[in-house]
C-alpha cells in the first residue's frame, strides 16, 4: 500500500468527510447538527476548502477532542483508501481479510493509500520513545531544555507555547544580544521543499524595519527543529492588559493605535499584510511603547505546512474585516489590516469587541452584515471625534475606510494635534454611495 498522500480536492474531500461523519454518528459522539455547523461554516469561507476537513472543524469547535478523534482514525484507518493517481476514495467492506494483492484503484489500476493515516500521521522523530506514537499530542514534544545552547543560541525558559510552536527567551551566544525564539510544532508530510518555501517566506518578512515591528533575525533549521529568531521584548501582552484595566484611557488608546498604524504602513509599502492583527500580537513594553508581531507568519506556516487550524487559516473571527470573514482571500489588502485595526483600537476604547456570538459562525455573520454599536454609545468618554474615527476604519464596505494605514495614523494625529479629522467628511456622492451600500 502506497505511502503517498492523497491530493485533496473538493470532491474527494467531501467524500472523506461523509465517511468521517457516518463513523462519528455511528458512535453517538456528535449529532448531524453538530456536523452541519461544521460543513457549514466551511462553505461559507472558500478559503477553508483543501486546509480544513472534518475533522480539524469537530476539533477546533470544541465538538470532540483529539483524543477521540484519533480513536476514530485508528479504528477506521484500514477501512477507507484513495488513489494516488486519480483521488477516488474508497471504502473496504473487509479491511481485516488477508490479500496476496495488493490494493488497487477500479477506475484507474492506481495504488491506494490510507486516507485517514496519510491525513493525521506525525513523524514521531522529535517525540519521546523514538519511533513511538503517532498521535498529535503537542505536549509529547520535548522541549528545549534550559540553560542549554540550541545552535549559537543559549535557552534561558520557555515563554509560551501557542497554535504554531514554543517560544523561548534565548541569548545569541555570538553578540550577546537577547532575543525570543519560536521552534515549530513538527507536522507530518513536511518536505525540504516545504521548509525551504517556509525560510524563504519568512526572509521576505525580515526586510521590514520599523520600531514597532519586532524583527526577525534569523530563520534556520537546527536538529530536525525548525525555527526562527526574533527581539525579546520584555513586557505584556496588549489582550492581558485591557482585560486587566476594562479600558485603556482615550489619549493612550490613540498612541497605541497610531504607532502600530505607522508599523502596518511600513510593512504595506513593502507588499506584505499582517492579516491576524489582534491584542495578543501586540507587547505592550514597560514605558507603553506598542510592538508587533507574526507578520503573515500564521498564514505561510499554514500554507506551508498544511496545519488545518481555522483560526491559522483565516485569522481570528472577532477581528477580521468582511471580506475576511466571507473567505475572499483575493481581496484582501491593506485595507483590511485597517479594519482589524479599527476593532483593536474599539477594544482599547470600550473593553470589549464590536461582535458577539455563541458559535464561530455567528461571529462571522455578524462582522459580515451587522453594524457595531458604536464606541462612545459604550463608553462616554469617548469625543465623538474618535468615535468617528474607529468606525470610519470599521467600515463594511472597503473603500469607505482609510485607504491606508498612515492615512488612519494621520487622522489621530489631527485630533491629538486639535484639528478636525477627516473621518465623517463626505461628498455628496459618497453620501448617496454609502446610503444604498455601494
């Protein structure tokens, strides 16, 4: 039976997922409601096609564990086999009985592999025993170990570990300079030609410069583990600290909000979106000066590595422009980094997001079609000036917004120098434009 995976397309991906969803029903773990919430959301945004299947969705909405998954995986992944050469997908009535022969397509004499198997395997290289489990638990992942050097880097702790690898304070042993490094989570299928593209994507990212933008120094591979080396920046993430004070007051708001949109400006002249701008992307230092991070790098890893996470895939609902939300990837653009912008700087304003909802999916609907309340109705505090600035750069449809991230920072900086903003100055044809939602 061969090892080569099976190339996913729609039709063959929905095929799988049928499958998966009559052993999932089988076992009462879920019911078809559950599933269609799934399906659903994945045919609301294109982009999830070929990165998501049902699995990843069941998972990444909380409806079954990894664990049962896995379960599920191994029990039926004998059981159902696609074509190598032509990606017709298969189930075995008798999985179990002996053959002399090998396993082969009826529509084209191909050799079949195991879907399931092919889908979830890890290579076990970097997990404790060796050749041991195949499961996807990340916890089996050994870490660095402190104190330890990992190439010219010195480990000093662990600082978190999140969706796309581990991160650690380290020391460049060569020039003594402090720094944060990201080792990825292994996943499996990755090939040299996959790393190289990875490398070659995040060296793109290194050109920017920017004083809030945390730089990337470094990307490499070092004992099967790859990685990349960026600043340490010693302070707090932005989500922790409006948690902590509600709501952060309207001046610091603003500083906030005009220096990373001086960063984003800095990065869209070199052709590159951030794509996932949010309050855990930002370290906010000791003194309040704001620094960026993972500049499309969740989108290249996604790509790159196939990791299926929805959130990888598309950004974080709560925070996406429209057009992200409804899975149009071919029209986003700097525009949309201002969108996400305008919710962070809502946040900061108000404590809370502009959207709500109970599913991912009511959240998506929501930033497609409702208007958010704004700011100020929030929070009294607010001048209607800055009202009017946040939901400028909300704006549903795109060229209603700032059309650029310096355009965004220029506005704050007439209010904060006592000028009239621009937000809110409309001709006469974009009143009767905006009127009937043009």
């Amino acid at each position: 039976m061969s090892k080569r995976p099976i190339s996913k397309d729609r039709n063959n991906q929905e095929k799988i997922d049928s499958l998966f969803a009559r052993f999932c029903l089988d076992e009462n773990l879920v019911s078809k409601k559950d599933i269609d919430d799934c399906l659903a959301l994945r045919k609301k945004n294109k982009a999830l096609w070929g990165l998501v299947s049902l699995q990843d969705l069941l998972i990444d909405l909380g409806y079954l564990s990894e664990a049962q998954v896995e379960r599920i995986v191994y029990k039926h992944e004998r059981e159902v086999l696609g074509c190598i050469e032509c990606n017709a997908i298969f189930r075995v009535k008798d999985p179990e009985a002996e053959r002399q022969e090998p396993w082969v397509c009826k529509r084209c004499g191909g050799e079949l592999a195991q879907v399931f198997k092919a889908d979830l395997s890890f290579d076990t290289t970097l997990y404790e025993g060796g050749g041991g489990s195949k499961r996807r638990d990340r916890k089996q992942l050994l870490p660095l170990q402190t104190g330890k050097p990992f190439g010219k880097y010195e480990i000093l702790r662990e600082i978190g570990d999140g969706g796309m690898g581990r991160v650690y304070q380290a020391i460049d042993r060569e020039t003594s300079r402090p720094c944060a490094i990201k080792v990825l989570h292994p996943e499996g299928g990755i090939t040299w030609e996959d790393v190289k593209r990875f490398q070659h994507e995040i060296r793109s990212i290194q050109d920017i410069q920017h004083p809030n933008i945390v730089s990337i120094h470094e990307v490499g591979t070092h004992e099967g583990r790859h990685y990349y080396a960026m600043d340490y920046i010693e302070g707090h993430p932005l989500k922790d600290v409006i948690e902590k004070e509600e709501s952060l007051d309207v001046d610091r708001a603003l500083q906030i909000t005009r220096k990373l949109a001086s960063a984003l400006h800095a990065a869209h002249e070199k052709g590159i979106i951030h794509r996932d701008i949010k309050p855990d992307n930002v370290i906010l230092t000791e003194d309040g000066e704001p620094h960026l991070l993972d500049f499309s790098i969740a989108k290249i890893f996604a790509e790159v590595t196939q990791v299926t996470k929805i959130g990888t895939a598309l950004g974080t609902p709560v925070y996406m422009a429209p057009e992200q939300a409804a899975g149009h990837i071919d029209e986003l653009d700097a525009t949309t980094d201002v969108y996400s912008l305008g919710v962070l700087l809502y946040e900061m304003l108000t404590g809370l997001p502009p959207f709500h909802g109970r599913t991912i999916i009511e959240i998506l609907d929501a930033v497609e079609g409702e208007k958010p309340i704004p700011p100020r109705e929030l929070n009294s505090k607010i001048p209607e000036p800055v009202n009017r600035v946040a939901m400028k750069a909300m704006e549903k449809k795109k060229h209603n917004r700032y059309a650029s991230a310096r355009e965004f920072a220029d506005d704050i900086d007439r209010f904060l120098a006592g000028e009239p903003i621009r937000a809110g100055e409309t001709g006469f044809l974009g009143k009767v434009m905006k009127r009937f939602g043009k």
